[in-house]
C-alpha cells in the first residue's frame, strides 16, 4: 500500500460528480478507501472527501491531471497526504487546560500535528500544570497600545515557524479584524456555550446564578466577529440545581478541552469544509 492521499472538494451541484471523480481515480490505478459527500440543496453546493492509496500515481502528476476536471467544474480543492502531521502553534493566557489536553493527545498520537509554538500573553510561571517539553514558548505580552505590534509578531513568528493551523486554546484576547482575517480558515478558538448564553466574566458563575440546566462549548474558526464563526464541534452536559459555581467551572474544563481537541482533528484530519458561514464536518 502506497502512502494515502485525501481529496477534498467543493463546487456548485450537478449531475454526475461523484463519478467524475472516482473514474478519475480508477482510471489513474486509485484504491478508494473511505468516501463521503454532501449536497447542500439550501445553497446548491456539492462537497466531497475521499481518501484513497494512489497506487503507482505521483501526487504531484496527480495534481497535475486533476486540475482540469477542477477548473471545468469550478472546484475549490485540496490534495493532501493524509498522514502527515500538520504544524501547529498554540496560543493560551493563564487557563491552559486545553494546552495540556491537546499536548497530552498528541503525544500519545491521537492527534496528527507538530507544536512548533506556544504564545502566551502571560509569562512561563503562568503556565503551571502544562509540561512543554522542547517546544519554544513565546511570551508576547498585549495591551491596548501595544496590540497591532504583539499581533504582527504573531504573523511573522507563524509564518516563520511554517505554521499551518493556530489553535487558541483559552487564549482570553479579542483577535483584530486584520488577525482574524489573515488566519481565516486556519485558526480554531474555543468557548463556552450556554443556554441562555452569557459573555463577559465569569461566565459559569452568570450561569449558576441564572439556574441554567446545560453547559457546553463550541469550537470554531475565527472570525471578525466575536465568537460567531462556523462553528466545526459542540458538545453539551446536563447540570443540576446541586452544582456550585466551582461544579460548573470544572465540569466546564472537561467539555472545553474535548471540544476543542475533536475539532482540532477533524481539521487536522481534512475533514472541514467550509459552507459560507456553515460547515462540512465528514466525521469519521
């Protein structure tokens, strides 16, 4: 078996896609190993991952040879190894219990990726509970004068570092209109998700006081506006009258760091797409 491939794909729907593309791979010596599509009737669109052995194929001639099928079909598209760790830098203020989470499952190699950077708002000593091992820690402290300059240091360290995703995880600053652009489609945050919903401090304490009956978070790519980009992972927990603040706080932790470290996968794992404002998840 040959290293495996992934393809990944959107365009407006039509008649017969599917089978342009898996002649496309057979014809070429390909062995389909998992497949999955979505038509998206509300906006017309047609997405498609494959995973596939490509036999005595070149990924380069594959590229190649494809880009004519794309260009007649107007696809947006992606051919990746699919086992290749993915370069990630991480960003965290001083709750770094989804740091220490994805940390943990990478290096157990639940998670394809490669740290190559960790920042923080917040010196070292902030980060007390997370082992970083030989990773290099960046301390970029942030104010409102200073924002612009810590954010353009931010580009230029990601760029530097070859980094392909940046995950926030409880990174506690607003990212600017130009951050968020430039990292579009390729930086995932997480937050809680309440019902009713509260922003601002102390979040799970607004909840207790509220007698909220779910707690829950979200993991989404960023946007320029605040905590509302599509939305790749969510999760949700029953809670009681007979759960604390603390309670709420702990149980709020858990949730946070399995949300944001299955999203991390799945994009990881080229199994996002974007839909406008939506997205494609092909879970596995």
């Amino acid at each position: 078996m040959h290293e495996p491939l992934v393809l990944s794909l959107s365009c407006a729907d039509r008649p017969g896609i599917t089978a342009r593309v898996t002649s496309f791979l057979f014809d070429r010596g390909g062995n389909i190993l998992e497949a999955q599509q979505f038509n998206d009737r509300a906006s017309g669109s047609f997405f498609m991952r494959v995973e596939f052995d490509p036999g005595g194929a070149g990924r380069e001639q594959l590229r190649e040879d494809f880009c004519a099928l794309a260009a007649e079909l107007r696809m947006e598209w992606k051919l990746s190894l699919r086992d290749r760790p993915r370069r990630v830098l991480i960003m965290v203020s001083k709750f770094d219990h989804c740091l220490a989470d994805l940390l943990y499952r990478w290096r157990i190699g639940d998670l394809p990726m490669v740290p190559v950077a960790i920042v923080s708002n917040h010196p070292h000593e902030a980060i007390e509970h997370t082992h970083l091992g030989d990773i290099p820690f960046h301390h970029l402290p942030v104010t409102a004068a200073t924002k612009s300059a810590q954010e353009k240091e931010v580009r230029e360290l990601a760029e530097n570092c070859g980094a392909e995703l940046v995950i926030l995880a409880r990174y506690m600053q607003i990212l600017s209109d130009e951050q968020a652009a430039h990292f579009a489609g390729r930086c995932i945050n997480i937050h809680h998700s309440f019902l009713p919903g509260f922003k601002g401090a102390k979040p799970y304490h607004q909840a207790y006081e509220r007698g909220v009956k779910m707690i829950g978070a979200s993991a989404h790519y960023v946007t320029a506006d605040l905590d509302e980009g599509p939305i790749i992972h969510q999760a949700a927990e029953p809670i009681t009258h007979a759960d604390s603040p603390e309670e709420l706080v702990r149980k709020g932790r858990d949730i946070e760091s399995r949300v944001l470290a299955e999203a991390v996968r799945m994009h990881l794992e080229e199994r996002v797409l974007l839909n406008g404002q939506r997205t494609v998840v092909f879970r596995n």
